[in-house]
C-alpha cells in the first residue's frame, strides 16, 4: 500500500470561508504541543495537591493556545521578510518551509504581520485576569513567554537565526508548563520544572529536525540556524543527544522520587524518538527522506506529554504519600 500523497500547499480560493482561512494560517496542527504543555502543568498541580479549578484551567489552555498560534504567525511574517520561505526549494510541506500562505499569495505579508500581531495581543487580557486570580508571579512568566515567542523570529534579537532557536523553544514550552501549574497553585514550584523539562526537549528536538529540510533555503537567506552554523554532517548527532538527554532528566526525577514511578512510562516514547534519530542520522544530506522521521519525532513529543500528563495527574506522588 502506498503512503498517503502530502497535502496540498495553500492556494488563493481554496478557502470557501475566511474563518477557515485564518484558522489555517496559524498552522493549528502544530498547537497540540501547547496543549499537552498546558496539560501537564494542570496535571503537575492536581496530582501534587495543589487542586483544579475548571475556569482558569480552560482559560489558561485557550490563551496558551492564542498565544502559539500568533507566534506561528510572526514566524512566518518574519521568514517571508528575510526571504527564507522563498528560497526553501527543499520544504516538507506541512511540516517544514512555513504555512506558505504569503508565499502562495493567500494573504500579504502585511496582513500576515497585523494579524499576528493580533493574536499575541488578544492574550494580554486573559493573561491579566489569571494573573489577578493565581498571583502576580503569573506576569513575569507570561512577559517571558511572549518574549521568547516573539524574540524566537523577529528582529533585533532574531534567536533562530542566531543559533539560539532550540533553547528560546524548549525555554518557551517549559515556561507553558510552569504557567499552567502556577495558575492553578498560585505559587512558583520546582515541581512543574521538574515534570516539564524533558517534554520541553523532545519539543525542542522538533523544531531542531526540521531545520534540516529548511537549512538550504535558511542559508541562502542569510538566516543562522544551528543546522545552517553547524552543517548537516555534525549537526545530526544533536538530534540523539537531545533526545538521551530529555529521556535522562525524567528517569534520574523519577530515581530521585521527585515525580511518580509511573512517570517513568513516558520514557516508552523513546521507541519513537531513537528510530527518528537513526534516520536523521542516516539521511540528513537528503531531506527528501526526513519525512517518517518527523512525523516520529512529532508523535514521541505528544505522546510522552500525554502520559507524562495521565501520571502526573493521577500517579502517587513520593512527597505527598
């Protein structure tokens, strides 16, 4: 049986309705990785005592969710401003070379930028009204998070083109799980730290994968990536170290009693995240063959967030009894 042919890329009338349109622009595929992040927050702070209440639970979740899909937005904005989506011969639409939207001529790069812009905006109330609930803790963590969000494409500080695009990523999806625990403790806990840093590599790892479909075209335009300073050859192996490092963290919190025991069955994921690896390894001049691996890297990342979530939220917790 053959694979599935890949999506189509955008085209101007494709979309029978606007709605449709701008939901897609914000490529919401890709925000489940903010929905697992929320969910194991909320999971971190149920399971350890802290309680759940369903209001700003929900709120959280949705602006979190906002929140990504404007910087998926800006990201793209800022990839068509340095020409880097255009120069991506090398794409694996949908995953890699952007939502081509601007491109394709869908929208224009200016109501691209405005409605990113937009959204990252639309966030700010929300964010108020939880911080006036769980504490003023929650303004510094959400200040850093859009911070890293928009810092992670734009100009001056453009961290992706630096280099720096892995560490703003897994800062960013660490600070989702250390805000969502914190709504809902109203308080700051290493706790969520410690339950989120090895969801926040694997999620890290994604974004560094697919840098090797885009490292032609991010050169071409100037942009810096850790792939485009390192070259495919040697950067393949970060892949895998990344990986051994997110899989260490949660088996040495677990071996310390700081989470669960049934924690450790996230680490089932690295069935995914070692195949992925090996074929990254194997084909990293050849981006074309990328695809299965990224589709793997994208399931090991959901799936060890959702049952690092499941065993968090229900597991028995060493400090707690």
């Amino acid at each position: 049986m053959k694979p599935a042919p890949p999506p189509a890329e955008p085209q101007p009338g494709r979309f029978a309705r606007p709605l449709a349109l701008w939901l897609a622009a914000t490529r919401p595929a890709f925000l489940s990785v903010t929905l697992v992040g929320c969910l194991i927050g909320l999971a971190t702070a149920h399971g350890s005592g802290a309680g759940l209440e369903a209001t700003s639970a929900v709120v959280t979740v949705l602006a979190a969710l906002v929140a990504h899909a404007g910087v998926n937005v800006i990201n793209d904005y800022h990839d068509a401003l340095s020409g880097a989506d255009a120069a991506n011969t090398q794409r694996l639409f949908p995953f890699t070379g952007g939502s081509r939207f601007i491109q394709n001529g869908v929208l224009s790069a200016r109501q691209t930028g405005v409605f990113g812009h937009a959204l990252l905006a639309a966030v700010v109330p929300a964010g108020l009204w939880l911080a006036w609930q769980a504490g003023p803790g929650l303004l510094a963590i959400g200040l850093a998070g859009l911070f890293f969000g928009w810092a992670y494409s734009a100009p001056p500080l453009a961290l992706m083109a630096r280099g720096l695009g892995e560490a703003a990523i897994a800062a960013g999806w660490l600070l989702v799980v250390v805000g969502a625990d914190y709504v809902q403790r109203g308080a700051f806990s290493a706790l969520p730290v410690a339950a989120g840093l090895s969801y926040a590599l694997l999620v890290a790892n994604l974004l560094f994968i697919n840098q090797f479909p885009d490292h032609a075209g991010d050169a071409a335009a100037g942009k810096r990536t850790l792939v485009v300073r390192l070259g495919p050859p040697v950067a393949k192996w970060g892949y895998l170290l990344v990986a051994i490092l997110a899989y260490a963290w949660l088996v040495a919190m677990v071996a310390a009693d700081t989470l669960p025991q049934k924690a450790a069955a996230a680490a089932l994921t690295i069935a995914l995240s070692f195949p992925a690896a090996r074929d990254l390894i194997e084909y990293a001049a050849e981006p074309a063959e990328l695809r299965p691996a990224i589709k793997r890297t994208i399931l090991a990342a959901n799936l060890h967030g959702l049952i690092l979530a499941a065993t968090l939220a229900f597991g028995r917790w060493p400090a707690i009894g």
